[in-house]
C-alpha cells in the first residue's frame, strides 16, 4: 500500500439541518448517508468524520452502540451530555473517549453563540465488546504537541486516555520549517489527517490541508511542515480483530 491520498475532493460531504441550527460533515469512511465499499474501514478504523456544527445547534440524544469513540476538538465550544450525567464543557484541543460497549445515549451541542464548533470523530472495533459503557476526557494546550506526536488515547501509554482497542491517536503542531518522522511496526498502518494549516509534505510529496492519507507497508513516514500545520495521526493495527 505504501502511501494512499484522498484529497478533499474525493471526500464523501453532507450538510443539513439539527435542533438550532445546521451541520457539515466531511465523512472519510461509511457512515450515515455514505456508503463506500471502497473504504469501509481502515484497518480498526471505522470511522473519521470531521464536523462542524453552526453556533447553538444540537445534536440531540442519541444511541452509540459496539464502538471505541475518540473524539478531538478543534473549534469553538463543545457542550457534551450523556444518559449518565457525564459531560462539560471541551474546547479547542481537548480529547474525549468513550468506550460504548452495549450502549450510550448522548448530545453534542454547540456551546458558543458567535463561533462554530468543529470536532474530529473517530469509531474503533474494540478488543473486548459488549463492556460498560465509560467517558474520559481532558484539555491538552498546544505547547504539549508542538514538534512532537503528543499520544491523546492509547492502550499502552500511560500519559494517554486509555482505549479498549488496538489503535492509538496522536496530535501534533509543526513551526513552519518543522519536521517529524513516525516509526511503524509491522502489521500496522498510520491514518494521516492535516487539520489546518500548511502546506505540507509527506515523505517529499505536497498535500493539502483536509486530506486523508493511509499510510501502511513501510517502517517509517516523514511529515514536513512548509509553514505552521495541525495534525491528527492514528496508529491502527491493520488486521482487523473484532
């Protein structure tokens, strides 16, 4: 496989209406609406959605079932409910977990009322299915990930959220100028996303801000940053084990 590109182009959107509001979804994998047979998954990755919700609109209540969920925040205020009292308010950098196990209703709300509220989304197959459904959260400041991969959920990394999962999620901030290498093992692959910023270049090759890149079949991957860029890096294992 080596390195896959999709660039924004190629990447399923949908935009509609919420309670107070509107949404837009730029879905890489099958989800909802899309159906792909051509990118069912990644490896454990199921899903990598990134949405933007208008300021004030909710998400209402609804059932989570079967998955490991990593959500990253990137813009505005996120105010999160769920059925158990779990919630708060997250913001730009934060990190949320939630191992969903046989199930979990919850609400994802736009906090601000002058700023739109942008997350990352992620679903995993878990290791162990059918647990009880848990929530972890915390705010990460941006000196914390700046030229490093700084591990935001891991199975194996003490300073990280921990997931029921054979994957891991990274984040980092490169200067302009900056660079960062990733070492991976055999039988794993990397999901590259740039948030924001650039342009960059991965292992010499320009990539635009938005895109996904599957990375997979080499021991090692490059990310140079030609001016100030945002990441988000998984780390699968590429057989899936559910």
């Amino acid at each position: 496989m080596a390195i896959m590109l999709r660039r924004p182009g190629e990447i399923y959107q949908e935009s509609g209406h919420i309670d107070n509001g509107t949404f837009h979804g730029r879905w890489r994998f099958s989800s909802g609406g899309n159906y792909d047979v051509e990118y069912m998954h990644f490896g454990m990755l199921r899903v990598f959605n990134d949405d933007t919700l208008s300021p004030g609109a909710t998400w209402p209540l609804h059932l989570h079932g079967g998955n490991e969920a990593v959500t990253c925040y990137a813009a505005g205020e996120l105010r999160h409910a769920d059925e158990n009292g779990v919630g708060g308010i997250l913001r730009r950098g934060a990190v949320q977990h939630m191992t969903v196990g046989w199930g979990i209703r919850h609400s994802e709300i736009s906090n601000r009322s002058d700023e739109p509220m942008r997350f990352i989304q992620m679903w995993f197959f878990p290791l162990v299915p059918g647990l009880e459904p848990a929530v972890q959260q915390k705010q990460t400041a941006s000196e914390e990930r700046t030229g490093r991969w700084l591990p935001l959920v891991s199975n194996n990394r003490a300073e990280a959220l921990p997931i029921n999962a054979d994957d891991a999620v990274y984040a980092s901030l490169l200067p302009t100028g900056g660079r960062i290498s990733f070492a991976l093992e055999q039988g794993r692959g990397a999901y590259l996303y740039v948030l924001e910023g650039g342009p960059v270049a991965l292992d010499g090759e320009a990539i635009p801000a938005l895109p996904g890149a599957m990375i997979g079949g080499q021991p090692e991957f490059t990310v140079t940053a030609e001016d100030e860029a945002e990441f988000l890096l998984v780390e699968v294992a590429l057989e899936v084990k559910a």
